[in-house]
C-alpha cells in the first residue's frame, strides 16, 4: 500500500507519552508531505527522536509535565488549519484507502462530525441505555451512527470541535471521549460508523504497563466516570453509582488484601481511592 498523500484537508493528530514501542508503525503509512501535529506528554524515552527521525517535518509540541490526553489534544486542535483532524492513538494503524473511505463520507455528510473505522479493530459502541458493546463490526453492514465511539480513532470536523470548545480539562484521563461525544448529539450532529474502513488497535500498548501506569489508569477510569455521570446525569445517578463501587470494591480490597492478591488488591484500591478522592473533590494530579 503506498503512503498517505493528497489529504490537504487532513492534519494527523498523535499524542505521545513513552510510545517508542509503536510511534513507528503508525507513523509508517503517511507522506512526508502529510500534515502531522505531535503532542509529547513529557515522554523519557526516545518517542520524540523516532518522529524527528522519520518524520522532520512534523510540528512537535512538548510538554514539561503530563497534561493528559484531552488537554494535548486541545493543545494540537488549536493549532490544526485543515477542515479534518485525524485524532489516532500511536499504537493505531490506518491505510491510505481506509482513510480515504472516512474522508468520502465526512464530505457527503455535512452533519457528521465524527466518522471511524468499523472493522478490524474493536470497536466501543455505546448505546442509549449507556451500555458498552465490544464487538467486531461485519463488513457486510453499511454505515450507521451511533451514541458514542472510542476516541482512539476518529475523523474530525475541526470546526465542530471548535465551537463545543473541545475536550473537558478537567478529564485528565479516559471518558474524555464519552463526553465530548454527548455534547454533539446533544447539538443534533452525527457519529458515523464505516465498516468498510478497517484499523487495527493494540488497546493498552501506547505507553509500558508499570505499576504506576496500571493504577493511573485504574484510577482514571473511575474518577472520569463520576466526572462525566455527574455531569450529564446529576447528583442521584453519580450517587447511586457511587454506592455501588464502594459496596462492591472495598470488601473485594480487603479480601484481597488478606489473602496476599496484590494484584487484584491494588487494582480494588485504586477504584476505592478514586472513589472517595472524587467525593472529596480531590481531582487528577497533571505530572
């Protein structure tokens, strides 16, 4: 397949955080002429010089400290003149035909500001009720819209993103996306599935699993929920989903924690601590 070329209307979008691992393979498919944008969130290790190495041309923003993922994202958006963003996570991989099968339909449908891929990666669908769906898309089935999507991989209507302001800073990590995507069918626009388009995802491999990352995560997860409940539902739903973390979670830590499952131990404390931080108001911490 050759590289990307001809996307004038296309800025690739990548946040980077200790990435080297994969920042080649997605890098691998674009031009040397291709608009790209790389925000570094204070990467150790040699993610920058990879893109410099196989990319010059980029613009590179580094940040001193980690800002999260939204707050990057904001940071490149704001600086991307195209009509599209292609907002792609380094261990993420496109080909130049499945892009161009996004494109096509962002131009043949004014209202969707967002279009994805449908198969060959999994794909996080939620529905009305606000239930998760995992599940491969058949390539059989046309394109259709959906409630929300995984912002792993996402075509972007730049000026749709501008006038919703974005990403919420406050999410320093994960829901980011659920949010920004109640706020568009809130204003009546689409999200468009392509299963004609195919990605592939490694989930979890853009930056190594240490200790430190696997409880930032765990964490995350949970205070961004609360977040994003609170906002969209109200005090009665975050409270209820409240009680029930903390009723499920902190008996589980303290079985966990006497029979020696440091694993699973850490993990429960980690959605407790996130839990009762939340309640407290105590918010994620930007290092």
């Amino acid at each position: 397949m050759s590289a990307i070329h001809n996307f004038k209307d296309i800025t690739i979008v990548i946040i980077l955080y200790n990435s080297q691992e994969v920042i080649g393979n997605c890098l691998k498919n674009f031009s040397d002429e291709q608009e790209i944008i790389i925000v570094d969130n204070a990467s150790s290790d040699q993610s920058i010089n990879i893109v410099k190495k196989l990319k010059p041309i980029s613009l590179i923003i580094r940040n001193s400290v980690n800002k999260g993922y939204g707050s990057a994202v904001n940071q490149a958006l704001s600086v991307v003149k195209t009509k599209y963003a292609l907002l792609i996570n380094p261990d993420a991989v496109m080909q130049v035909s499945d892009i161009s099968i996004l494109y096509q339909y962002a131009e043949a449908n004014d209202n969707a500001s967002i279009v994805v891929p449908g198969s060959g990666w999994e794909l996080h669908l939620k529905g009305p009720d606000g239930d998760t769906i995992s599940s491969p898309i058949s390539p059989l089935e046309g394109p259709f819209c959906t409630w929300f999507v995984s912002g792993a991989i996402w075509l972007l209507r730049r000026d749709d993103w501008l006038e919703l302001q974005g990403f919420d800073e406050n999410i320093f990590l994960y829901s980011e996306d659920v949010d920004f995507c109640l706020r568009l069918r809130k204003v009546g626009k689409e999200i468009i599935v392509c299963p004609h388009s195919k990605a592939q995802h490694q989930e979890s491999t853009s930056a190594p699993l240490t200790k430190e990352i696997q409880w930032r995560k765990e964490w995350n997860l949970i205070w961004s929920h609360l977040y994003v409940t609170k906002k969209h539902d109200g005090e009665l739903k975050t409270k209820k989903v409240i009680a029930k973390l903390l009723w499920r979670h902190v008996p589980k830590m303290i079985f966990h924690g006497l029979v020696f499952e440091k694993k699973r131990f850490r993990r429960d404390l980690a959605i407790v601590n996130a839990t009762l931080s939340f309640i407290f108001g105590r918010k994620p911490v930007k290092e």
